[in-house]
C-alpha cells in the first residue's frame, strides 16, 4: 500500500482570510516503510510574512521571494501524490491549504475520504495524553534533534515514524505483509547466486573406546533407577 506522509508551513492559520501556503514536504511509503522518495518545494507567497509565522518557521519575505509559485509546481506535485492516502498531523489544517492552493489555480480540490489523520489515531491511542509532533517524538523514542524551527519536510519525516508507531511499531514489517512478486524475484535471484559450502557429515557413534568408559562407569552406580524399570514384573512388585 503507498501513502504519502506530509506537512505544510503557512503565512497564518486561516487560507479563507488569505493566509497562503509557502513550504510542503511530502514523504513515500510503501507497505509503511520509507522508500527514500520525496517531494519537497518552498513557494512564493506573493504577500509579506508576518513576524509570528515566520518566529516558527523561520521562512522570510527575503528566503521566498525568488521562489516558484504554487501554480508552478502544482502538476509535479500532483503527480508526486497521485491517488494515494495523504496522511497529516491535524490534517485537515494541511488539507485546508492544500485544496485552497489547488482551486486558487484552477485544480479540482483534493478529496478528504484520502485524509488520515495521525492527531486522530494518538488521540485514540492514548488518550489524555499531550498530542503534539514533539510529544509524540518524545514518546516513541523518535529523534528530532534536528527540529530547532517548524519545516514541512524534516516535520513529515519525524511524522512518518511516529506513523509507524501508532499503526503497530517496527514489527509490522516482519513478513506480516506479502511481499511484491518482484522482490520474491530479486530475492531468489540472489539466493541462486549465493555459492554454499557443503560440509561433510560428523559422526555421531561412539567409539569402542567411549563404549568401554561408559560401561565401566554404569557399574559403580549402586542400584540404579533404571534397573527398576528393566527388571522383570515379579522383582519390581518383591521390591
């Protein structure tokens, strides 16, 4: 199963009131592993940044404006994303200035049936506990000490592990899911190609020598169990 695991960072809160989208990250997974593919772009906002948006982020009017608009790369992205499950922390705020930007240059929104939100899985999960990216980090062993400001794609790399962790932890990649014909292929390729050295057989009689060792310790051992079991019917019941 391919999902894309992604984050966004923004001018404000609210796309309706014209705040815009300026950075996405995007991460490929297949079969909840990481497939090293990405999608990464910071866009040109075409309005000032206000100072609180960019004290998280650290994205100035400076940094972005030289770069592309969000129209300008909206088909590689699309591309990039396809039909896949789009999973987001607190989702439908990254959802939300995703299908503004989209319908902004005349693109059919993106469907919320494909929105799985990792917010909603933790607060299920574990309930009355602190919900947020670095909480959940902090609680699953996660390493972010690279996170000094907010990005959309470092954030979505911490997401997609924290993913793992709330939909079963490492384990579910130990054989519990099908492999792809392909990779059976690759893997009996590899197999075939492996040379095996055949070792030849140990013996595992004992020599005469041992033979003759073992007899003569069983007849030092004063009335052994075992000549109970061996002894005939009538000398078990006398005893």
């Amino acid at each position: 199963m391919r999902e894309i695991v992604f984050d966004t960072e923004t001018t404000g809160l609210s796309p309706a009131g014209g705040d815009r989208m300026v950075e996405i990250g995007c991460i490929e997974m297949i079969g909840r592993i990481e497939t090293g593919r990405y999608f990464h772009c910071y866009f040109n906002p075409d309005r000032s940044m206000p100072s609180e948006a960019e004290a998280v982020h650290g994205l100035s009017d400076i940094f972005l404006s030289d770069k592309p608009r969000f129209a300008d790369k909206a088909e590689e992205l699309l591309e990039f994303i396809g039909d896949s499950p789009l999973v987001a922390h607190n989702a439908s705020f990254d959802f939300g200035f995703l299908n503004h930007e989209l319908e902004n240059c005349g693109r059919a929104a993106v469907s919320m049936a494909r929105m799985v939100d990792t917010l909603v899985l933790a607060r299920t999960r574990h309930p009355g506990a602190k919900h947020s990216l670095d909480a959940l980090c902090t609680r699953f062993g996660v390493d972010r000490s690279q996170r000094v400001k907010h990005g959309a794609l470092l954030d979505a790399q911490l997401l997609a592990q924290v993913y793992i962790e709330l939909t079963g932890g490492r384990q579910i990649g130990l054989g519990l899911v099908a492999s792809a014909p392909e990779e059976d292929s690759a893997a009996l390729e590899l197999a075939e190609s492996v040379t095996r050295t055949v070792r030849p057989p140990r013996p595992h009689a004992a020599g005469p020598d041992e033979v003759a060792r073992h007899r003569a310790f069983l007849v030092k051992i004063v009335s052994p169990l075992w000549d109970r079991f061996l002894a005939p019917t009538s000398e078990r019941g006398a005893a």
